[in-house]
C-alpha cells in the first residue's frame, strides 16, 4: 500500500539514523563501575549510584550495536560485561546488586550503595536479558556472564509452585519479599524468550509462555484486558497496592496502559516461538494480544483532551496519572509492529492491519513532535500539555525503549531481536526462518 511507512526506504533510513543516534548518546553513561544515570544536562548524575538495571539494559543496547555493526559499540558492550560480571557482582551471596557506588573497592568490586538493599527480580531479568545479546553478539565473557545467570535465576528467581517469578530477597538472598509484581514477570518474559532463542533451550520459552498465561489469559481476560499490576505471594491480585503512590515509577497503583502494550507484544513474540518450533500453540494468543492493544490504546491514547498516553488509570479506564512517559509511547509503537508482523505471517491482508500501521505512525509522529529534543535523546516524561516534567523521572537514563521501537518494525516477530540481528534478519521481518537459520542459534550449555 503506497501510504504505508513500514519497510519504505526512507522511513528505514530515518530509524536507522535515529538507532545511531541513540547509541552515541547512551556513550555519556559510561562509568568505572558500569553505566550511570544520564541527567538532564547530558552527563552522569554521580549524586545517583550505578544502577544494575541500567547498566544491563546500556550493555543490552550496545550488543545490538555490535550485533548491527555500527563501529564503537564493541567497547561498550564489552565494558558492560566487564561491570556485569565484576563490579555489580556480589560475590559473597551470589546474584547482583541492585545499586552500587560509583567508586570500587581495591579488587574492582562495587560497593552496594545501600547495604540494606535488596536483590530484585526486575533487576536480574536485566542481566540475563544483557548477557543473552552479548552472547548472540560474542562478546567477551558474555557466554560465562549467561551461565551464571541462568543458574542465578534457576537457583533463586523462578518459582516452580506457582509457575512464576519471586519478587526480591535480602542482600544475602534469603527473606522473599510479601509481594509479587506483574512489572518483574514482564521483563522475565522478555528475557526467557532471549535466552531460549540464543541458548536453543526451549525451556525458557516454556516458561515465558507459563508467565504470559497467567498475566495474560488469566489476568487481563478476567479485568475487561486491564492486568492488576500487585498481587500476594500466592498471586492474588492487590488492587488497592499503592494507591498512595500513584505515580510510583515501578510500582503505580492502577492499571498501567503501557504495560499492556508491552504484554501484547511479549505474547505474539512468545507465539511465534512456538509456530517456529512447531510446539502447540495456544488459540488464544493472537486474539489476546489484539485486545490488550486495544483496550491499552482505547483507556491511555488522548483521553485527557490532547495527545499522549496517560501513565495510569482506574480499573475503570479513568485517568489517574496523565504525565505522558517516552516508554509508554515507546512500547506503543514495538507492539504496533510487532503485531501487525505477526497478523501478516498469519495470513491476514495489508488492509486488515492498517490499524496497526496507523498506530505506528501516529505514536512515531508523537515522539518525533514531543520526544525527541534532538536525535538520540528522548524527554522521559511530559506533563499533561506535553511540556517536559520531572515528576516520576528526571534525565535521560533509558535507551532501551526507544532503541527497539526503532528496530522493532525492521526485524521478524521471531527470534527475540539479537538473535534475529544474528542471523542476518535486520531488514528482512517477513522471510521465514530458513532452516539453516537453526544451525546458527548457539545450542549454548549441550542443548540446541
């Protein structure tokens, strides 16, 4: 279709001069310890620690950089590892700090910044999410960086009773904490469906699909398509969790629209795996991730009398925190992709997903009109009139969204994005994988 943006030369050339952009910018977070927190002014905010998340998710984008061949990410990447494996290790319990301070002790090792502070699923999903597209980009330490990982989230992170992840233990990895949040199950997901890809391990994808069930098919099926975000240890929901803290960066009570962008996408990810696999495949995935987009897009897109999404909303579809956050737009777009992607590969026609085509381009015009002060730096957050805002977030920490919105149209539904940009899939979203592809996936750990 003529009016279509996905594909068309020139809209890949100004994603890929955006994708550059991002990786130079993400440079100015390089620190000792690992990646630090990018302020307002373009420079490390050394008033914040170096934050585990941060720096797998820096190290994640970077390995995408080496992955593409863009030249400088190499180092980056590497240094990543190198604090992932090192400094941000705590190799007295095991697992890794959530925080550390920006000087390391005379063996190279972080300092936790809070003594007291707990280890947190969030947080390692980040590791082994690093360490999978390190692996697929064969970096240094990368495959060694991913053992560990998997044996961390084997030995302490995956709850076999319940079929889901254990939120945060004390710094010694004892004590699980009372609560289970929806937010850390999500990037688990993200990171199982990487590390079956670039491990060949098909468990992982048989417990990110364990995960989406229960989020998805369960949860959001049973709320009108809204996912309670908190719930008890035996995974009941907890809906008036924070309702003192609505804004919360992490923890929002409410229904976060944004949340169920990333879910309908995480679920035709997790669907194609199968397809790809020849595993059985659940009849409710495609349709379910159709109404999370639609319900997520319906509730938080221009309900407050102007454009954006609101961060939060009642279990009732209300508003509740209207500041606009760059992920939410972020996952917007990705899940517009990704879908209309996985309905072509199921057979529909060009017309049938101009919705979703619509939706790509109204969200990229958004954050090209809002987002983006200059290429590769994003305001994280606006308030109601679109003006930049600091009420949850403060700087420009996070390259991670916005660097896979702008590959997410560019790359197939499956594999998870590194390993697709390992087999040469950049550019190629619609080609089924050929069957030498197989060979290429690292069968990593005597599996594959």
């Amino acid at each position: 279709m003529g009016l279509g943006w996905i594909g068309a030369p020139e809209h890949n050339r100004w994603l890929s001069d955006e994708t550059h952009a991002l990786l130079r910018y993400a440079r100015a977070a390089t620190v000792p310890a690992g990646f630090g927190w990018i302020g307002e002014d373009g420079v490390v905010d050394e008033s914040r620690p170096v934050e585990l998340w941060i720096t797998g998710r820096m190290t994640f984008a970077f390995s995408l950089g080496v992955l593409m061949g863009i030249p400088g990410c190499r180092r980056y990447a590497d240094h990543g590892v190198k604090a992932l494996s090192t400094a941000l290790r705590d190799h007295e319990h095991g697992g890794w700090y959530s925080a550390i301070r920006h000087e390391l002790d005379a063996d190279g090792h972080g300092v936790p910044a809070d003594p007291e502070g707990r280890k947190e699923c969030y947080q390692h999903a980040f590791v082994l999410l690093a360490a999978a597209a390190a692996t697929a980009a064969n970096r240094p330490g990368a495959t060694e960086l991913l053992r560990d990982a998997i044996e961390c989230q084997d030995r302490y992170w995956w709850d076999e009773e319940f079929g889901m992840p254990i939120e945060s233990y004390a710094v010694d990895l004892t004590d699980p904490e009372d609560y289970r949040g929806i937010n850390a199950a999500m990037h688990t997901v993200e990171a199982y469906l990487a590390t079956a890809d670039v491990t060949g391990d098909e468990r992982w994808l048989a417990r990110a699909v364990q995960i989406i069930d229960f989020a998805v098919n369960v949860q959001a099926r049973a709320n009108g398509w809204r996912i309670p975000e908190h719930y008890d240890t035996s995974w009941h929901p907890l809906l008036d969790y924070n309702r003192d803290q609505p804004a919360h960066p992490f923890r929002p009570y409410g229904v976060t629209p944004g949340h169920g962008l990333e879910w309908s996408r995480l679920t035709v990810q997790a669907r194609a795996s199968l397809v790809a696999r020849g595993l059985p495949t659940p009849d409710w995935m495609l349709d379910a991730a159709e109404e999370l987009f639609d319900r997520a897009r319906t509730d938080g897109w221009r309900v407050d009398g102007g454009p954006g999404f609101v961060y939060t909303t009642g279990f009732d579809g209300e508003p509740i925190v209207h500041e606009r956050m760059h992920w939410v737009v972020c996952e917007g777009v990705s899940a517009a992709a990704a879908i209309r992607r996985a309905l072509l590969d199921d057979g529909r026609g060009e017309i049938e997903v101009e919705h979703y085509e619509h939706c790509y381009r109204s969200w990229l015009d958004y954050a090209e009109q809002y987002l983006i002060g200059e290429p590769g730096t994003w305001w994280h957050e606006l308030d109601q009139a679109n003006a930049p805002s600091t009420r949850t977030w403060a700087g420009h920490p996070d390259v991670y969204h916005a660097l896979q919105a702008v590959l997410m149209s560019r790359v197939p539904v499956q594999p998870a994005i590194a390993q697709a940009l390992a087999e040469g899939r950049l550019d190629d979203p619609a080609t089924p994988m050929r069957p030498q592809d197989e060979g290429r996936r690292r069968g990593l750990f005597g599996r594959g």
